[in-house]
C-alpha cells in the first residue's frame, strides 16, 4: 500500500449530479499522466461530505470500474453517522477496494473512547483494513501519540493519513509505529515528511503535480535532499498560487485545461468565477505545461 496517492477529485455537473464520464477522465488521468500508485477516494478533495450516501457509493464504483486493479485503491467511508460508514465500508470492500479509510468523526466534540468505538465498528464490520484519517485543522480533532498507539491495537488499522504540520508527532508516531503505515496529507510539505521516512503521500495536487510529487518523494527517500529541495520550492510555488485563487476549484481548471472534464464544485462550495479561471489557465502555463 506504500507510495504516491491522488486524493480523487469528482467531477459534477451545473446541476451538482455527478458527471460519471469526468470522474472516469480523472482517474484515467491520474493513471496514465500523474502516474500515481493509488487513488484516495471519497476524501475532502473528492467533496465527499456534501453527498449523499448513493452518491458516495456511485463514485467508489465509477473509480473502482475505471480503475480495475491497476492501481491501489482506498475509499473514505467516514462520517459522524457510523452506521452510513459501515454500509459504505462494506460496499467498498465488495467492489474490492485495497483499504478503507475513515476520517475521525467531527462535529461533536467526541471523546476518545467514542472514537475508538468508531473505528473498532466501522472496521470489524468488513473484511479489510483501515486507515485512520487525522486532518485536526478541518475537524478539530486531536490525537496523542498513545491514542493512535491504542487504536493501532486492532490489527485492521493498518495507519493513519496524517494531514497535520506537527512534524514533533509526526517523528514520535514514527518511531512508535514502525510497522504501521503513515501517509503525508500536506503536499506542500512533503520533502519533510519524507525525511520523516513516511511510506507514502495522499494529495489533493497529485491531480495536476504528480510526477514532481514522486520526485520530491524519491529523492528524499534516497537521501538527494538538495535536489529534493528544488522541486518542493517549485511544487511550493505552484501550490501557493492554486490555494490563493481557490483550492479546488482551481485544480478543476487546470484539470479541464488538458481536455479533463473536471467539471463543477459540489454546492455549497463554488465554482471557479470567471477571473478565477483567468488565473488558473496562466498557473497551468506557469507551472504544469
Ligand atoms: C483529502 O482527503 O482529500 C485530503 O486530505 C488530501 C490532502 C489534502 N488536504 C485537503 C484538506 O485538501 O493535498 C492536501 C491539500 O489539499 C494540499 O496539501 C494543499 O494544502
């Protein structure tokens, strides 16, 4: 399960109905362009907390359809509502998804022992494993060392998706958990993680920028930090600029710049207004074509 992994983006329509031949165009991109080894599906860049749980179920199927086995395939079923987690983890584990994955439950201020039931539920409810998504600055949920080291007790839970910039947990998990997976989920500090020796890297601009993402990883990880170094300011550069114009969206241009039918944002989140696209055309030029 190691390496670099798209966080799929879904592709919608005017309407906010799903374009099923966009998503395929963004898998098959991901696939045959960024050359990523997996595709994180139904995580926040796919905007899969404005969906439905059909909805949810029709974009693991599109991708898990277009994607066959070629590569790893990991599906985030996590929501407060547990029960929709566990239909939506089996469901993708029938469709034959490598690992589930579930972001900690958000909203209510859980407590620890909730949030393991979470987890213990979701993942003893299907035949596979599980990889904990920890984006705190987005739910507002924190874990201690010893908290992940309790949930890893199950040995379902396979790792963790560390969106997080607390590189002092990040070095402490590592030394802890040698044996566990640990993603980076911030791409614009890749080159640090990877210093960290994390097994891999799930991003949002994977979608536009994989070919410099494995760069930075595959230096790093022989050890070229220099050179590493130069492709991160050059990544930095070009990330910088996507998140000032509009995450997302922003990558849905660049996406349809290249014949990628990336369509719309999901409602409520915009769409690219008509100067935002103006921007994104010159950052593809700028940095990707
Ligand atoms: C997800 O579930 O899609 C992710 O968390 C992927 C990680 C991304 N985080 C978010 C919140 O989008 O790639 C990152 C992020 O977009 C990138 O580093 C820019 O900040």
């Amino acid at each position: 399960m190691k390496g670099i992994y798209s966080a799929l983006l879904a592709s919608f329509d005017e309407q906010g109905k799903i374009n099923e031949q966009g998503v395929r165009e963004i898998v098959r991109h991901n696939i045959d362009k960024m050359m990523v080894d997996g595709l994180y599906v139904g995580g926040s860049t796919g905007e899969n907390f404005m969906l439905s749980t059909e909805e949810k179920k029709q974009i693991f199927e599109i991708a898990k359809d277009e994607a066959g086995s070629e590569v790893k395939l990991i599906a985030q079923v996590g929501s407060i509502n547990v029960y929709e987690s566990i239909d939506l983890a089996k469901h993708a584990t029938a469709l034959g998804y490598d690992a589930i994955s579930a972001v900690t439950p958000f909203y209510y201020k859980f407590s620890f022992e909730e949030i393991k039931d979470y987890y213990n539920m979701i993942i003893d409810s299907v035949d596979n494993r599980l990889i904990i998504y920890s984006i705190p600055f987005l739910t507002g949920v924190d874990m201690s060392v010893e908290q992940f080291g309790e949930l890893f007790e199950n040995p379902k839970i396979i790792g963790v998706k560390f969106t997080a910039a607390d590189f002092f947990l990040l070095e402490r998990m590592r030394k802890a958990y040698p044996d566990k997976l640990i993603f980076a989920g911030f791409d614009e500090m890749m080159l640090s993680a990877a210093v960290l020796d994390v097994d891999g890297a799930i991003g949002s601009t994977f979608n536009v920028n994989g070919p410099r993402a494995r760069q930075i990883y595959e230096l790093a990880k022989a050890g070229k930090i220099e050179e590493a170094r130069e492709i991160q300011h050059t990544t930095n550069d070009l990330i910088a600029a996507i998140l000032d114009n509009g995450l997302y969206p922003t990558i849905k241009c660049i996406l349809e710049e290249q014949g990628v039918h990336a369509g719309c944002c999901r409602k409520p989140m915009a769409s690219a207004t008509p100067e935002a696209r103006i921007r994104a055309r010159e950052i593809y030029k700028q940095y990707i074509k």
